[in-house]
C-alpha cells in the first residue's frame, strides 16, 4: 500500500483531519511523496536508511488505558509520562499542558524554513496521531523529567510535541526513550525559546532491538537564549537523531551534542543543523560515536551563517573510535558562510583505537581489555563529566558500563 | 641471569633490524647501549617491553627464568619490566592518579600481593611526586596531556619509582631535557638502584653516563653489539664519535 492509500484509509484516526489547511498541506505532502518518491540520492534525510521498514509499515495507533500522569514531586520539578505519545492537560502558575492543537501544526508547517524536505518528518506531520505542548511560564526556573513509554508491540506513534520557554524562563528537561517493543515512535520536537530563557534538554535513548526511534527537533532562538542539547544513544534497536536548530535573533546559542554507543548489527543516523539569522550568535555541534562488530552511523553536521549573522561563532566536530574491521562511520562536515565576520571551524576523526595509547597502558601492567575500555571511557570523559545531574550522570555510566562489558 | 638476550633477530616491515643481538644482564647491573640513529636500540626496547609490530625472525630472550616470548605486553610489566617511553604517548581523560594505582595493583595481584588501597597510593604517589620535584598539581592531570618534554620524562620515572621494576629500560630519556630537568631524572634513577635491580639505559650521548654510571658500556651498530666494556667506551665515543665501529 502505497503512502496516499494508507493516510486516506487511517485519516479519521489521524489529527486535524478535518482542517482544511492542514488538509491542503497534507496533500502536498502526499505530492511529495508520489512525485519525488524516497529518493536516496538526492535527499540526505535518506541517505543510509533501511527504507523498506519505514515506507511499508502498517499504521496501528492505540489510545492508552492507562492515563499519563503529570506529578508535581518536588517545587518546580515535573514528572511526566508519556504513553503512546499522549499526556494528560495540566496547568499551574508556572507550566501548562496541552494536547497539540491545529494552530501549533500550522505554525510549523508554515514557518519552517530551515529544512522541509525531510521526508521522516513529513511523515510525521502526515500521519500525526499524539502529541502535546508545555509552556513554561515567564521567568519561572523548572525541572521536567518525561518517561516515553509504547504499551504495545507494531504501534507506529507519529508525535509531533511543542515547548516554549516564554521570557526569563529556564528549563532542565530529561527525556528517556527505553521501550522493549517492536513499534516505532516518530517524533518531532518544536522548541521556541523566547528572549533570555534557557533549555538544557537531556535525552536518553536505550530502546531493545526491535524498537525504531525517530526523533527530530527543530528549536528556535530569540535574543539571549541558549538552547542545550545532550543526547546519549545506547539503544540496540535503530535510531535517528536530527536536530535543526535557528539562531534568528542576537546573542542566542545552540549547543547540539551527542554520544552514540552501537553494536552488532545495529544502525544511527544523526545530523545537526544550525542556521544563524542574527549576529553575535555562537553553536556548538559535537557528536561521538563508538562503534563495534557491524555497526554503522552517519553524521551530517551543518553551520549555515546567513550575510546578517556578523560576529558569529560556530563550532563543528565529529569523531569515532571503531571497535571493528566491520564497522564503519561517515561523518561529512558543512560549513556555509555568507558573512565576513565569522569565527567558524570544523573538524573529523574517525579511526580505530590508539594502538601506541593501548601499547603504553599495557606496558604498565593493564590488561588489553582494561586498557581498551579505559581509553573509550577517556574518549567522551569530557561529556559525561558536563552532565550537572547526578542521578542522570550515574544512569548513564551504568549504561556505559553495560556497553563495556560486550567489548571484547 | 636475569636477562639473557641469545642471537635475537627481528624484523619490520620486510627491513631487518636487529641481526643476530646477544646481551646478557645480571642483577644489580647498570647496562647502557649507545649507538648512531637507526641502530635498532629503540627496536630492542620495544621487542623488550613487547610490542607487537615487529617480527621475531630468530632467538630468545630468558627474563628472571621466563622465556620473554611466552609473557604479553601486561604479564612482562607485572614481572617487573619497566620501558620509560622515549616519547611519552598523550592519553587526555585518562588521570594519573587512578592509573597508576590500577598499575600497581595488577603487579601487587599477578604476585599474590594484597592491594594497595587508596589512602595509602595517594601517601606514596604524593612521596615519590615531591622527590622528583613534580608538582601535585600535576597529579590530577591526564597522563602526559599538555606536558612540556622535561615533564615527560620526570613523569615516566616518577611511574617508574612508583613501580619499582626488576629490569628498567630507559629509551633516550635524556633526549629533550635541559640540564636541570636531565639532573633531576638521573637523581630519581640512582636512587632506585639497589643490588636487586637492573638497569638497561639506551643513549646518544655520554652526558647522561656521567651522572648515572654503567657498570657497562656496548656499541650498537647495523642492529648488532659490536662492542662491550666500560665507561671508557663511552668516553670514546663522545670523543670519536661512532664512525670508527660502523
């Protein structure tokens, strides 16, 4: 079955079916899709994919009995979980929650303009069945842990979420993604970050083997702003992480960081994006992998520096440590500058461990094993000791150390 | 004997570069190997200490009653072989003060040995550090990152110190350090050395010599010794240099 024939048969299931623009938009998108088809060559969203899995799914979505729940534990700090991609409407002097409405569709179908020829999230908005806005109120400093959790195995969750951190506001926001069923969650993040506030979003991916996560974002930031982003994959199962961000007013930062951890079969896809639209802006764009048996991963990182954006500053690199003769990593760094008065740079090493660090260890006394793990934990040191949570930062190191322990 | 090196024949990348080296050291003895560059002294450390990019065509080594060729890389440092590295490897987010703590515990194990705790590995790190004028500043750094040639070498004999190897090999530790720092070194090695260990110095140069005395002196030449004797070579070769031995 082809993509048209699948929306029109699940379209009474699926979001803002009755809207006339979010009608027509769909449509373009079905165009899109007839017309240019999934084109590997010329669409980089594409490149390195096992298609077959992501175009031939069967669309099942299930509203779950069990309600998500929003818990206010301890002052300014939310727990919330997530199931199937739905969250129950909550609202206090500091946050509110929403189910995702037609306007925040339209709003990003008609503003998006750093990248709309992703055809992962045009499934997304094509398909959408769950979702739902947080609004964190003006200069109210908040924590939110989110559990995303898939009840059943074949569910295929098209979730499209917003955030917005309106003026002064700050926020830590933790995501996990650990599900163990054979489902696919396709997930899109809006973030609007508005004058001074902050977003430092920690993700968390270790779904099983059968699982596909397809996560997205797309943050925009207002004058003096920063938006943070650290994502640690050790799922088994396949992942995606793009993430775009647009820095369209002064002095804001994006900060787009990442660890992956694979092995055996496994596959990720990542890349970043930031567009500066303003001057005195800065990124940050640094994505690692680690890469054993027959694994593989892609990372495509972009700086693009609009003809207004002086004084910019933007950062890009990428390296890989192959644990294997079968794995492999292609990393390609883009940098495109419009304006005179940039400071930008970009770098790549992939390549297998430090045979003479690995020599110099063991002739101490290390064992090869020891010594192995000891320069992998020493190659993302410098990441795992920014994470300012404890609890998140052990989590993590227990999972690393899980992943250790398969190296041989 | 303590390390006896019978006919040893070794290859790299289809170049032979040690023909035929017979070396013998007892206990207790200060050895040092001085030859032009390209004579294969460095090759010889590194077969020593067990790296694995070089071919053994021909020979054994006998070290404390092992055949060399049986032990890895770690088995041959837990036995108490100790290579100071000519250029130091930099390992950033690898600290100094668990590395080597784990160091000398998996020689304390691989000789029944209890553990050493914490506590007690930062009093002695801390000892060995001041003696060797090394900053404990220093201490919390990652091995060898960002360190200057001089602290380097001061570092790989504070390890040394710390390990107190039978057989220490020291691979042109003198190359890079001004006078102060090359006083400083040597001072750390003389007084490691008792009746109980051994020492195998690889140089250029006498300089060194004068302040760490070998009990013998060998000329390598084209990867084989083509002299041994006392310090007086040593003093040949400052004056001669090493053209009259090739």
């Amino acid at each position: 079955m082809n993509i048209q024939d699948k929306y029109l048969k699940n379209k009474k299931n699926i979001f803002f079916s009755e809207n006339k623009d979010i009608q027509t938009h769909r449509e373009k998108l079905i165009n899109i899709f007839e017309n240019d088809g999934f084109d590997k060559k010329n669409n980089e969203s594409l490149k390195n994919i096992n298609l077959k899995n992501f175009i031939d799914f069967e669309y099942r979505y299930l509203i779950s009995e069990e309600t998500s729940v929003v818990n206010n534990n301890q002052e300014n700090s939310y727990s919330i979980v997530s199931v199937n991609g739905q969250c129950l409407n909550f609202k206090d002097d500091k946050i509110e929650i929403t189910k995702i409405l037609d306007e925040d569709y339209n709003d990003f179908s008609k503003n998006n303009t750093i990248e709309n020829n992703d055809h992962f999230v045009n499934l997304n908005s094509l398909f959408l069945n769950s979702g739902f806005k947080i609004v964190i109120k003006k200069n109210n400093n908040i924590k939110i842990k989110i559990s995303n959790i898939i009840t059943d195995d074949d569910l295929t969750i098209f979730q499209k979420n917003n955030y917005i951190c309106e003026e002064g506001s700050s926020l830590n926001l933790i995501e996990e993604y650990e599900n163990k069923n054979n489902s696919t969650l396709n997930i899109l993040n809006v973030i609007k970050l508005e004058k001074n506030s902050q977003l430092n979003h920690l993700l968390i991916q270790d779904n099983s083997l059968n699982h596909s996560l397809i996560i997205t974002s797309h943050s925009s930031c207002k004058k003096d702003s920063t938006y943070t982003q650290k994502v640690y994959n050790f799922s088994e199962g396949y992942v995606r992480n793009f993430h775009y961000s647009e820095l369209i007013e002064a002095n804001s930062e994006a900060d787009l960081q990442g660890i992956f951890f694979l092995k055996d079969n496994n596959t990720s896809n990542n890349k970043t994006f930031v567009k500066h639209l303003a001057e005195d802006c800065k990124s940050n764009q640094v994505y690692k992998g680690i890469l054993n048996d027959s694994s593989k991963a892609t990372y495509f990182s972009n700086t693009h520096v609009d003809q207004v954006a002086q004084k910019t500053e933007g950062y890009q690199l990428s390296k890989g440590i192959l644990l294997s003769d079968n794995a492999s990593y292609f990393s390609k760094p883009e940098l495109k500058i419009y304006a005179d008065d940039v400071k930008c740079s970009h770098g790549s090493t992939i390549g297998p461990i430090d045979e003479n660090a690995i020599f110099y260890l063991r002739s101490r006394g290390m064992s090869k094993i020891a010594a192995t793990k000891i320069l992998i934990s020493s190659f993302i040191n410098e990441e795992l000791n920014s994470i300012d949570n404890e609890q998140m930062s052990e989590i993590i190191q227990k999972k690393l150390i899980r992943y250790l322990s398969k190296v041989k | 004997m303590f390390l006896e090196i019978k006919d040893l024949s070794v290859k790299i990348e289809n170049k032979n570069i040690l023909k035929s080296l017979n070396l013998n050291i007892n206990k207790g003895e200060v050895h040092a190997i001085m030859g032009p560059n390209g004579s294969g002294k460095s090759t010889l450390a590194n077969v020593l200490a067990g790296k694995e990019d070089y071919e053994i065509l021909n020979g054994r080594i006998n070290f404390k009653d092992n055949d060399l060729f049986d032990l890895n890389i770690e088995e041959r440092a837990q036995e108490g072989m100790f290579l100071a590295f000519q250029y130091p490897v930099e390992i950033p987010g690898v600290n100094i003060t668990p590395f080597l703590h784990s160091a000398v515990n998996s020689k304390r194990k691989r000789m029944n040995e209890e553990e050493i705790d914490n506590l007690s590995f930062a009093k002695l790190l801390k000892s060995k550090a001041s003696d060797l004028g090394i900053n404990i500043d220093m201490l919390k750094r990652s091995v060898n990152t960002g360190f200057s040639g001089g602290e380097k070498k001061r570092y790989e004999i504070l390890q040394m110190s710390i390990l107190n190897p039978d057989l220490a090999i020291l691979d042109e530790t003198d190359s890079g350090l001004d006078i102060d720092a090359l006083k400083i070194v040597t001072d750390g090695v003389n007084k490691l050395k008792t009746k109980e260990n051994s020492f195998l110095i690889i140089t250029h140069y006498q300089k060194l010599l004068d302040y760490i005395k070998p009990d013998y002196v060998h000329v390598m030449v084209n990867g084989s010794i083509v002299k041994s004797g006392g310090s007086e070579i040593a003093a040949e070769i400052e004056k001669d240099g090493f053209q009259k031995f090739q």
